[in-house]
C-alpha cells in the first residue's frame, strides 16, 4: 500500500470513529492514535486477503467492507452464507445485513448481525444489566480465568474485547434457548467473531418493519398482545428477561411478531434490578399496544407474571436512572446491590 493510499484510508477511519462512543474526548494521545490506525491497518491487510475468496453483491463504503470481509469471511468459508446481499439497518452497536445462505444452511436468505469493532454497547449503565452473569467467551463458555475476569474489571483493551464478544455471545445463547423453547425469535444459525447468524424475518423486497411503524387493525391488536404477553411468559419460564423490550425490538411480518435485539437480557433472580426491568419491559409493550386500542395495566400484568413465576417484588430505584459516573449513583447502586 502507498503512503497516500495510507493516509486516504487514515482519513477515512478518522471519519467512522468521530462518533465513536467509546472513546473519551481530550484523552485520546497520538499514540493512542497511532495505535488505533496501526489496528485499522492491519484490519485492511487481513480484509484484502479475504477478499480473494470471498466477495459479495452488496457494495459498502472502504471500512464497512474492510469490517465486513474481516467479520464475515470465515463464515462463507464454512458455507454458512454464500453471499451478502444488502444492509437492512445500521445500528448503533451493530448493523443487520440480508445475506444468501450457503449450502450448509437451508435457508434462502439469513439475517448477518455484525457488532461494529469499537463501538461496544454504550457501557453507561452495563453494570446493572451484567449483574448476576458470568461472562461468555467467543464460544459461549463460561470465562473463569483470574487474568480475564481482572481484565474485564480493569477495563484494559483485552478486558474490553471480553466484554464485547460476552454480549454477542449473550445474545447468541439466548436466541438458542429461548428459539428452542418455543418462543417467537428469530432461529438462531452461528456465532462467529463479532456476528450472529439468525434467520431473516421478511422477503427479498422488504425486510420485516419494526411493530413500532405499524399500525395495527383493531380485532388485530389484541391476539398481537396476547402474543407478546405469551412470549414475555415464556421468558420467565427460562429465567430470562429481555431488558430493552418495546415496539423497537419486535418485528411484525405476515401478521406474526418476532422478539429480537437480546444482548442485555437479565436473570430475574441473579439480578437484583430485575424487577425494576421487567417492569419497564411490560410498561413499553402496553405503552404500544395502548395506542392500538388494547386495554392494559402494564403495573397489574407486570405483577401476576412476575408473581407467577414465584418471583418477589422488590422495591428498587430505576436502574436506567442511575449515572455509573456519578459517585452517589455508584453509592446507590452498591447499596441496592447489597441489600439483595
Ligand atoms: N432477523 C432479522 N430479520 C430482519 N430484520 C432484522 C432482524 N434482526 C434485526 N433486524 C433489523 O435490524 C434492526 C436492528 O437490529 P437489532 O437486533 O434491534 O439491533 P440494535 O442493537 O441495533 O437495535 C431491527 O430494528 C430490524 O429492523
Ligand atoms: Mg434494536
């Protein structure tokens, strides 16, 4: 590569990384940054090699392709898609890309959920969903190395990575249980690296719109309801709650829901906001199906499942409420955490 290739691609990679979350303004040193380009570097080395066995219709900009090859290439190595198609929704942590499967999937079309390389999920308030988890390695298997668990604790750049691939590897297991279980989720297929395989919910036109753009008709929002009353049920059952359930992160197609977007589901009993959680969970599904004419009291049902499930009520402060950066917040958490 050339000089001025080099610092075009520079250029480039300091445009994807002004918004980057993670980064801490006024603390970034030139040889953090120096850092930064040497990785970005060697992510383009590894994504031009890819690229001789692997190319895809879909045409992205420099990095996205760079971060696409480098994230996706193993993958069509093992004929898990054959090629990526378009990209349905960029996101904030991860984008969504409508992939063809490949020969060792019987599928059609697959969705590619592939985890931006920095930006890990805004870590703000992660202690409160992390509370009661063990971390999960690429594979899924419970961390319980010392050096790890310190890495983690220290925030290190190693500790980070965990971190990161711990939520990836969260969302992906619990797909898996909760596919298994019978809830409405998308099938999961693999994880690998920064990327979740699952089935693509719409068609080659459209993909599926999020419950949040529709409207519903009248005699079809109350089975839609009972629907996702049914799933949030079933999570319970398997001891998970979604965590960030609302009309954003269910899909509606063929006049079916689809549950998605799982890397922050809590424990109801390991994790002492839990209830708080499933409250705020409940309370954004009414606040949806309310608009469409259902009649609900999101508190009254949060509490018979809640109860249901032999779980108790526990008075708590809003967790999304609390500012980890703010010492009497950090003092509030800890005392709520203690006191469980
Ligand atoms: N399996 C899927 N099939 C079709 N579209 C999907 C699928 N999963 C996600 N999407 C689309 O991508 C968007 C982002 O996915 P999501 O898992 O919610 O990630 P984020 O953390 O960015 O919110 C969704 O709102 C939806 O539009
Ligand atoms: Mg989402």
């Amino acid at each position: 590569m050339s000089k001025n290739q080099l610092y075009k691609l520079y250029e480039e990679i300091d445009d994807i990384h002004t918004d980057d979350q993670t980064s801490t303004p006024g603390r970034t040193t030139k040889k953090r940054e120096n850092k930064r380009h040497e990785a970005d570097v060697r992510l383009f080395v590894r994504a031009q090699e890819a690229a001789t066995e692997f190319k895809f219709t879909y045409k992205a900009a420099r990095f996205e392709e760079a971060w696409l090859l480098d994230s996706l290439y193993e993958i069509a190595g093992q004929q898990l898609i054959s090629d990526v198609l378009r990209k349905v929704k960029a996101g904030k942590e991860a984008s969504i890309y409508m992939c063809r499967s490949g020969a060792n999937i019987d599928a059609g079309l697959i969705a590619a959920k592939v985890y931006r390389p920095r930006s890990l999920r805004n870590l703000k308030n992660d202690a409160i969903y992390r509370t009661g988890r063990t971390d999960l390695d690429a594979d899924g298997t419970a961390l319980f190395k010392e050096a790890d668990v310190k890495a983690i604790m220290q925030r290190s750049k190693y500790g980070e990575e965990l971190r990161h691939t711990s939520w990836i590897a969260y969302e992906f297991k619990t797909l898996e249980k909760l596919y298994e279980a019978g809830a409405d989720v998308p099938k999961p297929y693999a994880m690998l690296r920064n990327s979740i395989m699952m089935e693509y919910i719409g068609d080659a036109g459209t993909a599926a719109p999020t419950l949040s753009t529709v409207r519903l008709a009248r005699d079809e929002a109350r089975p839609l309801f009972d629907r996702v009353i049914r799933n949030l049920d079933l999570l319970l059952s398997n001891e998970r709650i979604h965590g960030d359930l609302s009309a954003y992160n269910i899909l509606y197609w063929d006049g079916d829901i689809t549950l998605i977007d799982f890397p922050q589901v809590v424990h109801p009993e390991m994790n002492p906001s839990a209830w708080v959680i499933f409250q705020r969970d409940v309370a954004r599904v009414c606040q949806y199906f309310k608009a469409q004419g259902v009649k609900c009291d999101a508190r009254k049902l949060a509490t018979e499942l809640w109860t249901a499930h032999g779980h108790k009520i526990v008075k708590e402060v809003d967790p999304s409420q609390l500012d980890a950066d703010k010492p009497e917040d950090k003092r509030l958490w800890k005392k709520q955490q203690s006191a469980h």
